[in-house]
C-alpha cells in the first residue's frame, strides 16, 4: 500500500515541482545569454534586459526552493490535517505509511531541486563554445589519476575519504528528514486541539526549535572540547577528529528524527481533531 500511497503523492505534487524546474532550467539558459552579452551591450536598453534576465534567474532559484517547503507543508496540512484527512486516515494503511509516503516524496523533491539548482547554475555560467568544452575534457586528467593525486597530495586515506562521502550522504538524508518531521509534529500537535490549530502549529514549531537548538548548542560545546582534547592527547589527526564531529551530530541528528517521528504519529494516532 505504501506504494500506492508513493505513486498517489508523486502524481499530486509533480503538477508544482515539474513546472517549476523547467521554467528555472528555461531562466538559466536566459541567464547565461545575460552572463555572455551583458558586457557587449551597446545600449543601456539591453544592459537592463540581460541584467532582468540574471535577476530572474536567481529569483526562480530562491523561488524553487521555497516551493519544495511549500509543497512538503502544504501536503501533509491538506491531505492529513485538512478535509482530505477523513478520507486519508480511513484508508486501508497505517500512520506510519503515511508519513512515510510524505517524508520520501518529499526527500526525492528535495534532492531534484537540490541538483537542478546545481545544474541551473553551471548552464547559467559556463560560456565556453563546445570546441573550447571538448579541448577542456580532452586535456583533463582520468577521474583515476585525479584520485591518486588527491591522495598523494593530501594525508586522506582512500578509506577515510569513502567514510566521509558516506556520512556526507547520510547527514543530507536525515537533515532533509528531521526538517519535514519538525514541520509534521507541530502541525499534528498543533491539531491535537479545538480551537486555533494553525496558530498552536506555529508556537509548536518555534518551541520545539528552541527546545533543541538549546540542547544542540549544549551538545556542540561539551562533544567539541572533549573531541579537540583526545585529538591532542591521542594525537588524532584532524581528519579523523573531523569524522568523528560529524558521526556525533549525525547521531543527533538521528535522534531527533525519531523523536519527532514517535511525536508525529503519536499525535496521528491518538490526539488528532478534525473537527
């Protein structure tokens, strides 16, 4: 059912996301005309327009971003909370796939948006002809010997660097998780009453910010003391002193998404008012 559920919400949200991406990527290639004339403009007509042209672009930029959290509260507000959530919570599925579905629909919009903005970018700045494009990569070194001088030039292992793209990919899974999770359990929790349920949504949200921006702050000091002193004592290297930051605020990280997770379906499951 999950599946269902998956294909359900892709199919909802793909009518924003979809369009959104194509008119950026459009505003990129408009971009890049900008970049490559501005600075041949004869006129301060067309210096305006190319310069609308980059301004546009960086808009949509922003503008895509924030449509992925629009589209990720928006969602789980109208299709739980909402008037769609009689219809939802009757489904022959459970709560936990449900915000499941939310939670990866979301993370897969998150990371296109992520790697759109990315490829928007490179289109709206790089300028060179496609002779000058193929010389480039004709000249460039094997991604093999790129390896073996970045490991001869810097004191990475191969397995550290593996270990660090590893928990580099990690961390961007649970923090794009943890997110989505801080907006649903203070909007479950902010439902769990009558009366001012958008209002109770919004203290919630901000409460349960500076609840663990107030413990992670606590955390960071004492983990990073302790960490700098067995880096001396021990002789660590500063890479590896680096990973073991970033394991420690993963496992935060972990942690609380799991507590926003049993809170979120907590609330679902036994404190929901729809009325």
């Amino acid at each position: 059912m999950l599946g269902k559920l998956l294909k359900h919400e892709f199919k909802a949200t793909a009518r924003t996301m979809l369009p959104m991406f194509g008119v950026v990527v459009l505003l990129s290639v408009l971009a890049n005309l900008g970049f490559a004339q501005i600075a041949d403009a004869e006129n301060g007509a067309l210096d305006i327009l190319f310069g609308l042209f980059i301004f546009a672009f960086f808009l949509g930029l922003f503008t895509m971003g924030v449509m992925a959290m629009v589209v990720m509260i928006q969602r789980f507000y109208k299709n739980v909370l909402g008037d769609e959530g009689y219809l939802t919570l009757t489904l022959p599925v459970n709560v936990h796939e449900i915000v499941w579905s939310k939670l990866i629909v979301s993370f897969v919009w998150f990371l296109a948006t992520g790697l759109i903005a990315i490829g928007a970018v490179f289109i709206a700045v790089f300028t060179l002809t496609y002779t000058e494009l193929g010389e480039m990569f004709q000249n460039m070194p094997s991604f093999g010997e790129m390896l073996r001088l970045f490991f001869e030039k810097t004191s990475i292992t191969p397995l550290q660097l593996t270990g660090a793209i590893a928990q580099f990919a990690a961390m961007i899974i649970l923090s794009s998780l943890t997110t989505c999770l801080h907006f649903y359990a203070a909007m479950a929790l902010g439902h769990s009453f009558s009366n001012n349920k958008v209002l109770l949504s919004v203290v919630f949200f901000i409460a349960i910010s500076f609840v663990f921006s107030f413990v992670s702050s606590l955390l960071g000091i004492f983990v990073e003391g302790l960490a700098m002193t067995v880096t001396v004592e021990a002789g660590s290297s500063v890479m590896t002193t680096l990973q073991e930051l970033s394991l420690g605020s993963m496992i935060y990280t972990l942690i609380e998404g799991v507590i926003l997770y049993l809170l979120t379906t907590y609330c679902l499951k036994h404190r929901l008012n729809l009325s």
